[in-house]
C-alpha cells in the first residue's frame, strides 16, 4: 500500500482534516481487504484439512473392520493351541496339530499430524479439533495394545516355529515344565485379544463413525 502526498497545497486545517480522512479510510479498506484475502484463504485450509482427515479416518475405518473380523479368528486359533498344550500336559487325546496366524494392521494418522504440525488446527473449531483429538486417542490405544497383543503371540507362537510347525511328535519331547510355559504364554495372547476385542475395537470404531457424522453434518 502507498500513501501519497496531497495534489494541491494544503491551507487549512478542514484540507489536513479531509486528506487524513481519505488516508485512514484507505488503509482500513487496504486492511479489511487484506484480512478477507486471509480469511479466505484459512476457510480453504480449514476444508482441505477436514477432507483429508476424513479421508484419513475412512481409509483406518476400513482397516479396522477387516481387523476386527480376524481377531476372532485368531482367537479361536489360540484357543485350539491351548486345547492342544493342554492335551499334551495331560495327557490325554487333543488336536492331532494345530496352525497359528498373527496379522497386525496399520491405521494412519499422517494427515492429523501434519495438520497440528503446521498448525492448521489453529484455524479450525474448538469442536472439530477436540473431535478429531478424541478419535486418534482412540487409534493410539487400539494401536498400543495391538502391538501389546503382537508381543504375546511372538511369545506364544515361537515355539511352534521351533518345533517343526507345530508336529505332534516333536511337542512330546517337551517337558511338563515347558508345557506350562507355553500353556501360560498362550493365556496370555488370549487374554490380550480379549482385551482388543471387548474394549479397544468397539470405541475405536464408534469413533471413526462419529467422526465422519459430524464431518457430514458440517457440510
């Protein structure tokens, strides 16, 4: 913005009173312009920050369910090794063998990091951050006790892979003490799948459809 001297010869003080008038109301039309240009431009960051959040939690929303379906199975897989090593220790007919899986997956949180990083979220509401804060709470707990969950089944499984893939012939070289080992470590992978299924899995998911709700009803 330039300010300019007056063209004629100012003589009086009404001439001093008029051009500081002109001058004032162009730099508040200069400032309110510039503050609509910026406020423009942060509804827009604000949008795109929204869509690639809901994006984001469509995606982990998606990963989640395929998850949630496999964790039963992989339940019943630990409960059929318990049946197994229980078998074993008592000695008593069981499974003739059994297979073990474990998956984890992935939920992303890129877009919501990015946006506190270059502090977008400072454009957005009170309501929309704490929304989004609540759900990605949620992912980190599910995140941490799937990755608790992964360690058991390391724990639990490690021995099968030691073991020829789990051949009945090979589990009876184990000693009583082993068996109650491994039957103690695989208690525990149920334990933790248990805790997954009943407290971490239905927030989460309640959550991301929460989440895109509000998202929906915003627009």
């Amino acid at each position: 913005m330039e300010i300019h001297a007056p063209e004629r010869h100012i003589s009086s003080w009404r001439d001093v009173a008029i051009h500081l008038a002109v001058v004032t109301a162009g730099i508040l039309i200069a400032l309110g312009l510039e503050q609509a240009v910026e406020a423009y431009h942060h509804r827009e960051l604000v949008a795109e920050v929204n869509e690639l959040i809901a994006d984001e939690i469509r995606d982990n929303q998606k990963v989640l369910e395929q998850q949630a379906a496999k964790l039963w199975d992989y339940r019943n897989a630990a409960v059929s090794v318990l049946d197994f090593v229980t078998a074993l220790l008592q000695k008593v007919p069981g499974p003739k063998g059994v297979e073990v899986e474990w998956n984890k997956v992935t939920l992303h949180d890129t877009s919501w990091t990015t946006a506190q990083r270059t502090g977008a979220l400072s454009y957005m509401t009170y309501r929309e951050v704490n929304r989004y804060a609540a759900v990605y709470r949620l992912q980190a707990d599910f995140i941490a006790a799937q990755d608790s969950a992964e360690s058991a089944a390391v724990d639990a499984f490690s021995v099968f892979i030691r073991k020829s893939k789990g051949r009945p012939a090979e589990f009876q070289k184990l000693s009583p003490t082993e068996l109650e080992a491994e039957r103690s470590r695989v208690m525990h992978l149920i334990s933790e799948l248990d805790l997954m299924i009943e407290l971490k899995v239905e927030p989460l998911r309640n959550g991301y459809a929460e989440a895109l709700k509000a998202r929906g009803q915003a627009e």
